[in-house]
C-alpha cells in the first residue's frame, strides 16, 4: 500500500507565509481602500492545507520506469494500481517506459492535469503515443535528469493552468466591462429618480446575486429643520434615508425611515467614512466591529440575513450621496431563501471581484443619481417659472384667474383619452414627450396677452371705463346748462314782463325744460344700452345718427358734440366690446405667444410646443385665427387644446362681458360648434364620452 507524500513541512510552511503575506497584502490594500472586510482566514488556511504537490505515478509492470522514479527521493511517487482514483483526477506525472501499458491506459494519460514523461531512447512509433508524451527521457536516466523534468512538467502544469486562468479572468473581465458599459448607458438614460433608484439596486444585485438589497441616500436637514439660534451658521446637518429595499424570497413592508451618518449601524458606518463593508455572516459579527445589526426584520419576516455587501456611492467630488447594501450572494440567482437549510446551501459570501464591480457600478450610479436630481431640480424650476409666469399674466385679467391650469387639465386629459381610446384614435399613441409637449403648449397658449394692453384685455363694454365716466359728466353739465339756460330766460321774462306775467308763463318754462331734460336722460339710457357687448340692433343705428348731431353750450358759450365723433363710433361696434384694431390687438396674442415660447430652447423632443400652442384659435373650417389653417394643418393636440379653451372660457365663473354658461349648455354649445365644421367632432365625442370635463378642475400629471 502505497502512502501520499505530504508536502514537506518546510515547503508548508512556506505556503502559509505567502498565503498569510498575499492576505496581509490584501488587507492593506483594503484599509488604503477602505474596505471593511469580515473574511474568515481559518478557510483560506485549510484549503492551503490540502493542496499537494503532483505524484510521479508508474505502472507496477513497468519495470524500467519503477526503478527510475523509486530512485528520486525528493517525487512524491506511488504507482498506478495503488494510487486514490481520486488523487488521479488531480495533477499527476507519469513516467512510462512500457508503450503497451501506456497505449492501455491512453485516455486517461491524455488528461489535461497529466504530463507523461517517457523513458525511451527513441520517439514511439505510435503516434497516439508520441503526441501524449510531454518529454523523453534516456532510459538510463540520471536521477538528477528525471528530478528537473519533474520540476518541469509542474512549471509546464501550472503554467498552462495559470493561461487558462489568466484568459477565463480576460473573458469575465470583458464581459463585466460590457455589463457595466451597457449598465451605464442604462443609467444615463434614466431621469426619474426612482425608476433610476430601482435600476442601480436592480443591477448591483443581478451582478452579484444578491438575495436582497437596499439603497440609502444621503440627504441635508432643510434651512429651518435646525435647532438652536436663528443664525446658527453652521454646515446643514446629513442624515441617510432608506429610499429602496428588493427581497426576492420575501415581501418588505417599506417604509421611508432616517438613519444617522455615524457608526452605529452598517449603512451609516459606509456613508460616513466612504467605504465598503463585507461581511460573511450577519450573526457573526466580530466583537471589535463598532456597528451592529437590526435583526427586527428578521425576526418578523422568518428571513436570515447572511452575507453583507455595503458600498458607498461617491460623487466625482468624493463626498458620498448614498449607499448600496445587499444581502446574502447566492450561488444560484433564481433560488429562493426559505429555509435555514436553503441559507446553508445557496449563500455565499461576496467576493473581492463583486465588491470591485458593485463599487464601480455605485460610482456610476452616484453620478446618474446625481445627474437625475439635477434634472428633476431643473424641472422643478422651469415648473415653477411657467406657473409664476401664468400666474403674473392671469393677474392683469383677474377674471380669467386658473383658465391656463384649466385649460391644461383638460388637454391632458384628454390626450390622456385618445391613448386610452379604441375606436377613432386607436392608433395614437402620445409618448411621454409629446404629453409634457401638450401640457406645456396648453399651461402657456395665452402666454403672448402679456402683450396686450391690460385696459383692451379687460374691456368688458364697448366705451372703456373713463370714457363712460366723461360721457356721464358731460351729460351732468348739459342737464346744468339747460336749467340755467332756463333760469336765464325765466329772469329775463320776469324783468321784463313783470311777475304776473311771469308766474303766467312759468309752467311752459318748466315744460319746455322738462322735455329737453327728458331728451337727454333718453340718450343717457340709449347709450347705457348700447354700451353693452350684446349685438347691436339695426334699428338703433338712426338713433346713433340724431345722438351725433346734438350739441350742448360749454362753459364759455361755445357749441360742443354732446357724444363725440369717437365715442358714436365705439357704441356702434355691431357686436362684443371690441372695435376692429381692439379685437386684432387681443388676437395678436397667439402670435405673440408664438415668439415668445420661440425663444425659450426646448430640447429636441418637445420643441414643437411653439407650434402646438401657436394654432388654439384655428378652426378646422378655417375660419379661425391666425393663419385661417386648413384642417389638415391643425394637429390633433392643438385641436383637444382649442375645445379646452373654449369649454373654459364658456363654462367658468362670470367675465364682466359674458355670463357663464352651465357645463351641460357649454357641451351644448360645443356640440353646435363640431357640427358647424369649427372644432374635432371625435374629439369632441371623445369628450363628452370619456366626460373629460369632469377633469376640468383635477390637477393634470406632471409630465
Ligand atoms: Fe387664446
Ligand atoms: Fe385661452
């Protein structure tokens, strides 16, 4: 019975150094990395231990090569026939002078971890033979020969073992550059924050095969959360927010919770110092470590936290903005961990590759993260500036107070319709784009009456407010003159008839007052009437000819218009309160939201916003404004838009012009409209059916 040659203890010992020295080199390089490590040396050390050099192995029958390789002290060696057939599997040497035992035992001679070292004086005819052997040898081979070809064949083992190796941690390492590219890209592409969020976890665990994970981010306290002295100055105080948590093999009850940046648990040990902590098992803990573990959600869920990877995600600055931690790497990514047997058997630790790639892939998602909340900040400022923006322009026109939002809401919604829609619009579909497109064109449509003069823009009668005033004024002072005309004439009939014939005559005088009065009181109440928005009949234009043709005597004698040339003109605008160049100047907000919206530098895919906002006033009839557009050219959101506004303008609260309509009689009125060829009729339909308006007053969504 053959015995194992053990490795000399020497050479052991040798082995250990290096294992010890690689694994102090390890740590070192982990503490100028600032890796936390948990790792058991204890394994390291006993697989070191069952390593063993490679046998020289012979065949009992094979006399010659017995003889050569019993003479070599320093070769492990047994023979074929009493070797472990599971130490054949290992790394052997074979020395073979026989070619009919060797031609036996070919397939297993032909082994990568076999080198065969023959002892013959010429090649082996064979060529099944010659092509296995690794190096001949003289039969009457010194032992010191045999000796370094052994040494040979080992290094010629190992290196090609070393090869193989070197070429697999090549492909794996391209493959990785590949995942992580292809990771990148994706998290560039991502701008909601919490989709961006699911992704990074989602990423870093498929990369490892984490059970489980969770993603912290690092937030500062607001201006006012402080405590202590209204000028405190001092640098805003962080905290981590618990944002994320995946687990495959069990439901987690989330909920957003804030932890300290401090040592006292691992997430916070990594955010606060910037590193990355590996552990083997949770339970585990070595006594020295300052963290530990919440096992609560264990205890409740039956779930076993096993093996820990904590890395923090660093800006390009180096300051942390949150941390990845995930939980328990398994062998295989589909098993689940329900039982402690599962844990036993599927659980590994991370290793040093993973943590490399998670803290690579937590740098690049540090920066998405970042790029991601920088585009939601710029969102929200643009969001802000539109709406202080709607809101200054619907200041100057307080009756006209919310009718952007309105109108917005009511365009998305029905845009949101038309996606839903089976029937008509079943093959549009609007993309996230072209909704914040419709939403943005919509909240901005009227945006150019910031253009129009405030006193056209609120004129609710056909003479402006001073003008009626004037007009009352001069009717007061004509009202003034005609009594002191008429007291002139009654004095100067008393001196010169005397008073009985004056008080004779004194009624007619009064009458004759009386019935100019009257006169003037009937133009005050015509022009009342006529400064209304409502048609003017053809009737009344006779009446506008007499007005323009009275006079009064002023101050000083002299004969003036009682209604001026201008103010006759303005009360006879045939119907609404605007005359021709009032009603071009309000028109010309389109146009003039047009340029403005322009110049604002919309990103590729919303930048017919101008457009879109440009066409609220066509008519499909063309009989709108400006551009009188055929139905063809009106696209369909500028369309839903144009019904928007008009159901708006119609249905909200009283305009000092106009009278507000219930939501019935506007859908009434807008029905009329589609079946005179001006507005969508499937759109319209859309409307009524899908009882868009009942959105009229609901916030749309932010798109
Ligand atoms: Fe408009
Ligand atoms: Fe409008």
């Amino acid at each position: 019975m053959a015995t194992l040659h053990r490795i000399p203890i020497a050479a052991l010992v040798r082995v250990l150094c290096i294992i010890y020295d690689s694994h102090d080199r390890i740590a070192t390089a982990d503490a100028r990395r600032g890796i936390h490590r948990m790792s058991s040396l204890k394994q390291t050390v006993l697989a070191a231990r069952s390593r063993r050099l490679p046998s020289a192995i012979y065949f009992e029958g094979d006399a010659l090569a017995r003889a050569a390789v019993v003479e070599c002290a320093r070769i492990p060696h047994c023979s074929f026939e009493s070797s472990d057939p599971a130490r054949l599997d290992e790394e052997n040497i074979f020395v073979v002078a026989d070619q009919q035992l060797f031609a036996e035992h070919i397939k297993r001679l032909r082994a990568p971890n076999v080198r065969v070292i023959a002892l013959s004086d010429e090649r082996f005819r064979d060529v099944r033979l010659d092509s296995t052997v690794y190096a001949y040898l003289p039969g009457s081979v010194s032992v010191t020969l045999l000796e370094r070809m052994f040494d040979n064949a080992i290094d010629h083992m190992h290196l090609v073992q070393t090869r193989r190796e070197a070429n697999d941690k090549l492909a794996l390492a391209n493959s990785e550059i590949y995942e992580l590219n292809h990771i990148g890209a994706a998290l560039s592409a991502e701008h909601d924050t919490r989709e961006l969020l699911e992704l990074i976890l989602t990423k870093c665990r498929e990369i490892t095969r984490a059970d489980a994970g969770s993603v912290y981010l690092v937030e500062e306290e607001e201006r006012g959360e402080a405590r202590g002295p209204v000028c405190d100055q001092r640098t805003p105080r962080k905290y981590l927010r618990f944002k994320l948590a995946q687990n495959d093999t069990v439901a987690v009850p989330f909920g957003e919770v804030v932890l300290p940046i401090d040592e006292t648990s691992i997430a916070g040990y990594v955010a606060e110092h910037g590193s990355v902590v590996m552990i083997e098992d949770a339970y585990e803990l070595e006594s020295w470590v300052p963290y530990s573990i919440n096992k609560q959600f264990d205890m409740d869920s039956g779930y076993r936290t096993k093996s820990i990877l904590a890395v923090a995600m660093m800006n390009p600055k180096n300051e942390t903005v949150g941390v990845v931690q995930l939980i328990n790497a398994k062998r295989n990514w589909r098993a689940c961990l329900r039982t402690p047997e599962d844990i036993e058997n599927e659980v590994l630790p991370f290793s040093t590759r993973q943590m490399e790639i998670v803290s690579s892939l937590a740098s690049q998602a540090a920066v998405a993260y970042e790029n991601s909340h920088l585009y939601e900040n710029i969102h929200r400022l643009f969001e802000g500036f539109v709406k202080a923006s709607i809101g200054a322009i619907e200041q100057r026109d307080p009756t006209a107070s919310g009718h952007s939002f309105r109108v917005a809401n009511l365009t998305v919604a029905m845009a949101e319709a038309v996606d839903r829609d089976q029937t008509h619009f079943r093959d549009v579909k609007f993309t996230r784009s072209e909704m914040k497109a419709i939403r943005y064109a919509s909240l901005l449509h009227d945006f150019g009456k910031v253009g129009v003069r405030e006193e056209v823009l609120v004129k609710a009668r056909k003479l402006y407010p001073e003008q009626m005033e004037a007009l009352r004024s001069r009717f007061d002072f004509a009202r003034r003159t005609l009594q002191a005309e008429s007291c002139e004439r009654k004095l100067a009939h008393l001196l010169e008839k005397g008073s009985e014939e004056y008080l004779r005559e004194l009624p007619r005088f009064d009458r004759e007052l009386a019935a100019r009065l009257d006169e003037l009181d009937c133009f005050a109440e015509f022009i009342h009437a006529s400064n209304q928005p409502s048609v003017v009949p053809e009737e009344t234009f006779a009446m506008f000819h007499e007005i323009a043709g009275k006079r009064y005597r002023g101050w000083d004698g002299s004969v003036r218009p009682l209604v001026t040339a201008e103010e006759v003109r303005l009360l006879s605008i045939p119907q609404g309160s605007l005359d021709e160049s009032e009603r071009q100047e309000v028109e010309s907000h389109v146009d003039r939201t047009y340029e403005f919206l322009k110049q604002i530098p919309w990103t590729r895919e919303i930048r017919n916003i101008p457009e879109l906002a440009r066409g609220h006033h066509e008519k499909l009839n063309g009989q709108g404004y400006p551009g009188k557009l055929a139905a063809a050219e009106i696209p369909l959101p500028t369309r839903l838009m144009t019904i928007a506004d008009i159901f708006d303008a119609l249905a909200a609260a009283d305009r000092p012009y106009k009278e507000s309509v219930s939501v019935e009689r506007a859908l009434e009125i807008l029905g009329q409209m589609a079946a005179n060829g001006e507005i969508d009729p499937h759109a319209y339909e859309l409307f009524v059916q899908a009882k868009v308006y009942e959105r009229w007053k609901v916030d749309c969504f932010e798109y």
